[in-house]
C-alpha cells in the first residue's frame, strides 16, 4: 500500500513538474526580438537608408520579418516607418518601440516613445510608424519583441 | 529531555517562517513605457498610445506646418465613458510633447486666476520694484483651440468582456471658427475570464 502511495505522489509531482515546463515559457519574460535602424544618408530626403537588423528573439523572429525600413524629415521632424510580415497563417500579437538618436549617435529622448501591443494576421505585411516630436533626430531604431505586458 | 521533543516546535517555526518569507510583498520599479493589461479599463497603454497618434498627426499637419509658433489652448477632453478617466492626463502629455517639440507655444489657461493675482501684487503691494514690474494687457492670444471627447462601447457575455475606446480631437481656430485640424484613435481590448477563478 505504501508503495503505490509512493509511486502516486511520484506520478503527481512529475506531473506538475511537466505542467509548469508547459506553462513556463509562456510565462517566461521574452527579449527585444528584432532590431532594426534606419538612418538618413541621402541629404533630406531621407531615401538611402543604412539597415540592420538583429535577431535575439528566435521564436518570434521565425514568425515576423522586418522586411524594409524607411525614414523621412516632414519639416523637421524624423518619421520613421518599418514593414513588417508575418511569415505564418497563425495571428501573431507583438510590440514594437521606436528609439530615435541624432548624428553623433546620441539618443534624442521623447516622452512618446513607448511600447506599442500590435497584431499581425496571418501572412499579413503592414507599416508600423511613428514621428519623432524633436528635432535633431537623423536616425531611429525600431525594436520588436514577443507580448511582455505588466498584468495580474 | 529527550532529543527530538522540540520536534513540532521546530516544524512550527520552520512552517511560520516560509509562510512569511512567501507572503512578504515585493516592491519593484518597473517599465513606464512597458505595456500594462492589468485590467481590460483604460490605463497607461492606452493614455500613451492616444498621446502618441495626436502628436505625430499634428506636427505633420498643414495647421501646424504652415504656421509660425502658433499659440494653441488646451480644452478639456469631454470623457463620455461610463469610467473615471483623468483626461487632464491625456492634454498634459500631448502638450508637454508639443511644447518640447518647439513647433507650437500654449497659453496657460488654468493659471490664469494665479497670474491676476501677481500681476496685481506687483502692481499694488508696494513691496515691488516698479522697474521689474510686468505690465498686464501683454499676455499673448491664442490662434488655436484643442478640444476633443473620449467615448466608449462596452458588451459582456459570459466570459468575454469587449471594450472599444475612441478618442476624437480637434484643432479649432479662434479666428475663423473652423476645424483646421481633427484626428481620432480607436482601442479595443477585451478579456475572457478563465473557467476557473476570476
């Protein structure tokens, strides 16, 4: 009897150990996914743009590609805008944040510059967008990351 | 006494001990820029996210654009929700925004009653110099009003509750009576409560 007491608790507590391996990379905080900078290198106009993108996130960066970046000066201000496309049928949710930095590589902070939740439907491409309200902005980075909300 | 018969005594400390260490709340500092889904009411998210849509869509408007440092008034945003919402915190943020961004200059209506005062102490205390005195009758007149209402649509059933927001804003100009500019955001954001627990 008190085998099968023992092999049952066993069994639960392996259980639970396998619940919470489920559970826990649903859980787990995710990192910045991908980063991509978009710098004016044409004068003005903004055409020419220095791209980069780095991968840090795996698991979303197999689902959403950053597949052009764009910036251009609407009077003073930077906007920049950044295509993204979800390579698979499923909805993906995500967030995204522009950071902007000035010619000497010197952050230009705004107090509008906040993670923002977004969806992509399945295979769906879309411009994400945002303006930096200084001027002196000549570059943006746009990071994208997996849900990473504050909740209960 | 024998060893051993503190046993339940020990057991009892050691029980207490991790009740306490498991209950004791933790104070953290956190992301402000991070997005909250604490509750499905409106919250920092959706604050930053309309604050962010009316800046980027007026700095780049021909209202804006084409003026010279034009002079705009904060009107309060009528909330037509059935929730309190500190809309004050809404046109705070945007004005800060458009303040630092150098493109416009506001007028400071809620401290109008303030600025009579020291105006009329500079002016009738006595205790002044005349020569730094302000004169009144300098102040700066608007050229623009910016006013705008938040409403909402609530349905719940059963376990999924669906919150739609929209914000419209207006830049109304003082001379002419027209709307120059306008803009809208719309949030929608729901909850489905779990079978079990809340």
């Amino acid at each position: 009897m008190r085998i099968k007491t023992g092999i049952g608790l066993k069994a639960v507590s392996m259980l639970l150990l396998a619940l919470m391996g489920l559970l826990s990379p649903a859980c787990a905080p995710t990192t910045t996914s991908n980063v991509a900078v978009g710098q004016i290198t044409d004068g003005e106009e903004g055409q020419g743009l220095e791209k980069d993108y780095i991968i840090k996130d795996k698991a979303l960066a197999g689902r959403i590609d950053v597949l052009d970046v764009k910036a251009r000066l609407t009077g003073k201000f930077l906007e920049g805008l950044a295509m993204v496309h979800n390579r698979k049928k499923r909805t993906v949710d995500f967030e995204y944040k522009f950071a902007w930095f000035d010619d000497s590589g010197f952050p230009v902070e705004s107090n509008v510059s906040h993670w923002t939740p977004d969806r992509l439907y399945g295979k769906e491409s879309r411009w994400i967008r945002a303006l930096c309200p200084k001027p002196g902005a000549t570059g943006f980075k746009v990071m994208i990351r997996a849900p990473h909300p504050i909740e209960r | 006494m024998k060893p051993g018969t503190n046993a339940p005594a020990l057991v009892l400390v050691l029980v207490l001990a991790c009740c306490t260490c498991g209950c004791r709340s933790k104070v953290r500092y956190g992301d402000a820029t991070a997005v909250e889904t604490v509750t499905e009411d409106f919250g920092s998210t959706d604050l930053q996210m309309i604050a962010k849509k009316m800046v980027d869509s007026l700095l780049t408007s021909p209202a804006i654009r084409q003026s010279h440092r034009p002079v705009l008034l904060v009107s309060s945003i009528k909330n037509k929700t059935a929730e309190h919402i500190d809309t004050k915190a809404i046109t705070d943020k945007i004005r800060t925004t458009l303040i630092q961004s150098g493109k416009v200059q506001f007028t400071a209506a809620e401290t109008r009653p303030e600025i009579a005062d020291e105006l009329a102490y500079q002016r009738d205390s006595g205790y002044v110099d005349q020569a730094t005195r302000k004169e009144a009758g300098r102040q700066v007149g608007a050229d623009f009003l910016l006013t705008g209402e938040i409403t909402s649509i609530t349905k719940e059933r059963d376990r999924l509750k669906d919150v739609y927001y929209k914000i419209t804003m207006n830049l109304v100009n003082l001379e002419t009576g027209l709307i120059d500019w306008a803009e809208e955001k719309e949030i929608r954001k729901d909850r489905k409560r779990p079978l079990v627990g809340w």
